[in-house]
C-alpha cells in the first residue's frame, strides 16, 4: 500500500521523503505568481510576504495531479491510501475523489482510499505518521484503516494568532467572531471542530491561553507525542514546550514551523498545538 498525503499536513519535504510517502503540493499565488508549497516557497519566504503587507493565495491539488500520481501505483497493482486535508478548509479532498473515480473508469478493480481527516497542519501530520508507522508494522489494510480512522477521531488542535481578522479575510472564521476575539486585545484559543476551525476560548495574554492548552491536555490523558507548529514566534513555542514537559506525560514535544499553505491563512505569530486525546 503506497501512502499519499498533502502538503498541508506540515511534514517537511525530508520526512516525505525518508517515509517514501508521495507528496501532493498544494498552490500559492502572491502577486499573480503561482508557487507549489514546500517546493517552490518556504513558510518564512510566505510570512515574509505577509509582513510586507502581501495577501497570499492558496488553491487546492487539482484533479489531474491526483490522477497522474494514483494511476503510477495502480498500473503496477499497487493499493493506494491518502489521508486528506480537512475538506471543510479545501477542496483538495474532493479533487482527490475525483481523481479516484477517473481511475475507476479504466481500472475498476484499483484499490484507492481516501481519508477526509477533517484536520490540519500537524494534526493531519501526527495522523499521517501513525499510519506510516502501521504500514511499517505490516498491519493489514483493515488493520490500518481501523487505526487510522480511530486517530482521526481523537486529534486534537489548539490555535492561538496574533490576529483574527486575518483569519477572517482569508475566509477561514467569521468577522463576527474576529472582532469578539479583538476586543480588549484578549488572546484567543481556537480549535478544529467538524473540520473548521473556530474559537473555543478568550484570554487575557498568552501564559493563560498556554495554560488553558496545558488543562486540556491533562484533561485528555496525554502521553504520546505532542507537536507544537508557529509562525515566526519560536520563543513562544518553547514556552510551552517547556511548561507540557514540566506539567503533563507526554512522551515528546516536537517543534517546527508552520507550513507555508497553512501559514498563508494564519499570519505571524501563530502557536498551534496538536495531540491525540488518549480517552478517546
């Protein structure tokens, strides 16, 4: 079984590789000038643009890629699986199901499964390297796609931004909600919910928002691996880092930037966090 993902899982381009799972890029425009994430921009290239007062656009993986990439495996009786971007926040999933159901025309016995994660960023990444690892294991194809729809179920996501309103413009929250979030210069927490992110809670500074996210996880029974992802606010990414190594179990906090799609939406500024609750 080959693993496909998308670059909005926020797995570097050396991880892909090392892993042998296939990449799908998604686009990023800024002054009219199309560039595939991680391969023709980088994350600080993209926020660099943003300080700059630019606007970056992103699109979604068409159908044609999809169907290029699913049809090299399929000819060689290979079975496919990718674990898909939430499709609430792109319609790349949707390019993908597309694809699968070309491919079916001309080969309807291809084995091809596409998984809507409804996630983002490396929430979607943890989920992709779980299933790497039960490929790794040898699992079986029901084995794994058990396991993986099970991790889908117990992601976690926690955002705090630097600006709402950015978020708000590029169609990812609504400008109500941005402006509640403005008020009074409160800090938000936002998470994933049905695949879209919204705002959860409102705090005054960043230590309370950290410490919000850190109740959370205790909450969760975290002992896993744990992801912190920013946008140029590393600083503030090992602040809690240190303070969930300090207060929970988990295993491991990684941490690394945010990807140039995802950041394209978030700005500078972003810590996101990313676990999968243990209860679940």
């Amino acid at each position: 079984m080959q693993l496909f993902a998308d670059s909005c899982s926020d797995i570097s381009q050396q991880d892909f590789k090392s892993k042998n799972i296939e990449f799908i890029p998604l686009k990023i425009t800024i002054d009219g000038k199309d560039y595939l994430d991680q391969i023709e921009i980088s994350s600080q290239e993209v926020l660099n643009e943003i300080s700059s007062g630019k606007r970056p656009l992103t699109s979604q993986a068409n159908p044609e890629q999809f169907t290029d990439m699913f049809m090299t495996y399929v000819e060689k009786g290979e079975s496919v699986l990718y674990i898909a971007f939430s499709s609430e926040l792109s319609g790349t999933y949707q390019s993908a199901v597309i694809a699968r159901d070309t491919v079916l025309e001309d080969y309807p016995d291809a084995d091809i499964t596409i998984i809507d994660t409804k996630a983002a960023s490396y929430g979607l990444g943890l989920i992709v390297e779980r299933a790497h690892g039960y490929l790794e294991e040898g699992l079986s194809k029901e084995e794994i796609l058990e396991k993986v729809e099970s991790d889908v179920k117990s992601i976690r996501h926690f955002f705090t931004v630097n600006d709402l309103d950015y978020l708000a413009k590029g169609g990812r929250l609504s400008k109500g909600q941005a402006f509640l979030g403005g008020l009074l210069n409160i800090k938000p927490l936002l998470h994933v919910e049905d695949g879209r992110l919204v705002p959860l809670e409102k705090h005054r500074g960043l230590k309370k928002v950290f410490s919000s996210m850190v109740k959370h996880m205790k909450a969760d029974n975290v002992a896993a691996e744990v992801h912190i992802t920013h946008a140029n606010a590393h600083d503030q990414a090992e602040q809690l880092q240190k303070k969930i190594m300090e207060e929970t179990n988990a295993a491991e906090v990684k941490i690394s930037m945010i990807g140039p799609t995802i950041s394209s939406h978030t700005g500078n500024g972003t810590v996101a966090l990313f676990y999968f609750n243990e209860g679940v």
